[in-house]
C-alpha cells in the first residue's frame, strides 16, 4: 500500500507543505468546527488543528516507513517516552475514560508529529526552505491581526455574532468595547496564538532593527485581544529575553524592545478608549481606558470617576435622575463590567482550590490521580462543581489531579530534558522565552484541543534550531 502510495505522489513534497502551511492551520484552532455530538461529560468536536495533525502523522508514518527511521531516533531515549506512557496508563483508572482515550489519543499524536519533525528534519534543509517558511508564518499571524480588527468594526457596527465570529463574552456589551477571538473560541486563546510570532519577531529585531515593526503589530494584537493571561506572559517573557540579551551581548540597546511594546500599548489602549466611545454603550473614551487599566491591573489602579462623567451618566451606569425628556435622552445601553471583574479571578482561584482538594482525597489519589481525563468528573462527584464538563483552568493542576505525585514529576524531566535541548541551540533566548511564556499562560487554562500551538509551534522552532534552520535571514 506505501508503495503504491509513494507512486502516486512524492511524499517529501507533501510533508515541506505540510509544514508551511502548519502557521496557518494553528490560527484556525476553534473557527471553522464539525460538532459531533456529545456526552454529559464532553463535547465531541473536530476542529482544523486537529485534522492536520492527523494528516501530517500519516504523513510522517508513510515517510519514515520509506526511509526505515521509525525507531531509529528512539534508541536509548526511551526516557522521553515516560510522561506520555504514564499519562496513557492512567487511563485504566480514568474516572471518565473515554475523555481520557481521546486525550491520550491526541497526545501520542503530538509526540509523534514532534519526533517525525525532528527524525525527518534534514528535509527542512533545502534552499529557500527558511525564508519561504518565515514569510508564511509571519504572514499568517499579519492576517488573523487583520480580521481581530475586522471583529472590532463589525460587532461596534452591529454585525451578528454568526457574521463576526466573535464569542459571546467579546462583544462590546461586556465593557464598551470588544476584544477579539479570532478564528480561537476565546481571546484568551487567541492572544496565545500572537505569542509565538511576537516573541520571535522580537528575537529577530534585537538582530536586524527592520523588525520593529513586526513587534508592534503582534504586540498590539496580544493587547487588543484584552486576555490578560496572554498579556502578562508576553510580558514576562520579552523582560526575560531582552533582559538575558543585553547581559549576554553586554549592551542597552535592546531597551528599545520595551519602548516600541510601550508604544503598541499606549496605542492599543487609545483604540480601546475611541471604541467605547463610538460604541453604543454610555462609556466614554475616559471611561473605556480607565476600565482597561483597572481591570489589567486586577483593580490595582482605578481612575473610574466616582460621580458623574462629562454625558450626565454616573461611572457605575446607573442614569442620573432628571426631567423625562433628559431621562429619554439618556437612555442608551450599559455594558455589562465597568472594570476588574473580579469574578474571573475568583472562579480560577476556586476551581484549583477545589481541584487540590480533590486530589488529597486519598493516598491512592496523591500519587496516581483519577486518570486521565477525569478531572471534571472528580469535581463533579465531589459536589465541588455543576457539571462534569467543568474543567480545572490551570492545566498544571489540572495535571496534578488526574495524574498525582508521579504525573508531576514526569512532566518535570520531560521539561528537564527539553530545556537541555534548548540550550545547546543558537536560539536559547527566543526558545527560553517561549516556553516561559506559554509556561504562564498554562496557569489559566487547561486541555489539548484549543492550545496545540504551544506544543506544536515548540517543538517545530527546537527541530529548526537543531540544524542553524532556525534564523533572522528573512525578507518580510
């Protein structure tokens, strides 16, 4: 069958596409979607990310049969495969096992596709290979930042949420002003889309000044989206990489990174302040910039007017007594928040709380966990959630519960020996920071489906590193 496969079509060609065209894919991690169905415990859905990768280890599997690399990149490093092994045991044990067989089904694919990339690396090698690739990837980024502010327009138009795309949370009802999801299910996911070619973009200015200009555009489309999830990693991970640069090259000159971040923020948050202003809300742009700050801030800085604003209306929205016709007049649409929603904060917190909880409930529990996948169900039979499709928005407890004490400590060495890898690259610092980054916005959120960027997009820039593959020798 691979014989008569591979004489129908050249596999190395399909496999460099595949490649090119993974930036792209990413992007469109929930928007187009087939539902399947679903259960009381989970939904059945497929999205494009998902059927790439499917391909693409089809793909993988076809050409390492050819060139008879299957297993010859495994050997004496079965260490790598402890974390993924233990993960699909606990499935035996699972409190919701289906969910945990899917997982581990999309896992051992993510593994796969990595030592695929990696075993067949030398395929990325040829010329033009790089400067094709960085084109596509920068440019895939470029549009979905396009459409972000094709959201913005049409929701503040009026636009239907089945034409915007934007989630029900994006809209500007909820603080004056929307902030966009993309073609991700939620903002938080799509700012952790910009992650990957904002940091890079900014490991690539700190060589070639052109671009800044790349930084910018990223930067303000991580801000944009309003997750503050995505806000704090990148940045803490441009003060980490910008930092660690200038001790290494000995120079100040990278603070520039920091002003031009500035600067995508200052603008960013103008934007923010003219839509609530536009918008059919009572917000005003002082009202709109103030909400941001406050709520960026967790409440920290708060510059909301305590009585009235220039329109007549208080800060907290409530419409200031008056004659009818005044009262008419100011009749206008409230939105939802009016700063620091306290609220999203507070659910994160208990969720995890509830989750360690959870995990203490016995010793059987402490080392191994529930299994798999049963993270939701033990909320649920604890009484400690309203569903069993609750999940724990913190993936490392999360991890914590469904695999115990030896999960933990498995995944540790699997970042132990990732790290290694890392260091030996040319592009420690980019990749460094880049695992800081999604390492931090892990802590608000868990699951596969929606984040195989951070897992693909990692592995897939260590592959390229390995080989020099990995440079700044790009024309945008």
């Amino acid at each position: 069958m691979v014989n008569k496969l591979g004489r129908l079509m050249n596999w190395e060609k399909v496999y460099r596409g595949m490649v090119y065209i993974l930036p792209g894919v990413l992007c469109f991690s929930y928007y187009p979607v087939i539902v399947l169905g679903g259960s009381e415990s989970m939904n059945f859905e497929l999205s494009l990310p998902l059927i790439w990768l499917v391909v693409f280890n089809v793909v993988v599997l076809t050409l390492m049969l050819k060139k008879r690399k299957l297993v010859e990149g495994m050997k004496g490093k079965w260490w790598w495969l402890l974390f993924p092994g233990f993960l699909s045991i606990s499935v035996a044990w699972s409190l919701n096992p289906v969910r945990g067989v899917l997982t581990g089904g999309i896992l051992w694919l993510v593994y796969f596709a990595i030592y695929g990339m990696w075993s067949l690396r030398g395929l990325l090698s040829e010329v033009g290979f790089k400067d094709k690739f960085w084109k596509v990837f920068f440019g895939s980024y470029l549009v979905v930042c396009a459409w972000c502010v094709v959201q913005c327009v049409m929701d503040l138009a009026g636009a239907g949420r089945d034409v915007s795309l934007m989630c029900a949370g994006c809209t500007y009802r909820m603080f004056g002003f929307p902030h966009p999801n993309g073609f991700a299910i939620e903002p938080q996911f799509m700012g952790n889309l910009l992650l990957a070619p904002a940091i890079v973009s900014i490991w690539m200015a700190m060589k070639k000044k052109k671009y800044y200009w790349l930084v910018f555009v990223f930067a303000a489309g991580i801000f944009l989206t309003f997750s503050r999830g995505a806000i704090y990693a990148f940045a803490v991970a441009t003060i980490f990489m910008v930092t660690m640069e200038m001790v290494r090259q000995k120079t100040w000159r990278f603070c520039k990174t920091f002003m031009v971040v500035a600067l995508a923020f200052l603008c960013v948050l103008g934007v923010q302040g003219m839509m609530a202003a536009m918008g059919p809300t009572d917000d005003t742009f002082g009202s709109g910039v103030a909400k941001v700050l406050n709520h960026l801030s967790l409440g920290i800085i708060d510059i909301r007017k305590a009585g009235k604003n220039g329109d007549g209306v208080e800060a907290n929205g409530q419409t200031i007594e008056g004659t009818e016709e005044e009262e008419e007049n100011y009749k206008v649409e409230k939105a939802v928040f009016d700063g620091y929603v306290e609220e999203s904060t507070e659910t994160r917190v208990k969720l995890s709380s509830e989750a360690v909880e959870a995990w203490k409930g016995n010793l059987g529990t402490v080392i191994g966990g529930v299994g798999l996948g049963g993270a939701g169900q033990a909320l649920y039979m604890e009484g400690l959630s309203d569903s069993p499709k609750e999940i724990v928005q913190n993936e490392y407890v999360s991890l914590l519960l469904e695999t115990g004490m030896i999960g933990v400590v498995l995944m540790m060495l699997t970042v132990v020996l990732i790290v290694r890898v890392v260091i030996k690259s040319k592009a420690m610092t980019m990749l460094l920071a880049l695992m800081v980054a999604y390492g931090i916005t892990l802590m608000f959120f868990s699951g596969l489906p929606n984040a195989l960027h951070i897992y693909l997009l990692t592995g897939f820039f260590i592959v390229l590193s390995r080989d020099s593959l990995l440079s700044n020798s790009i024309a945008v």
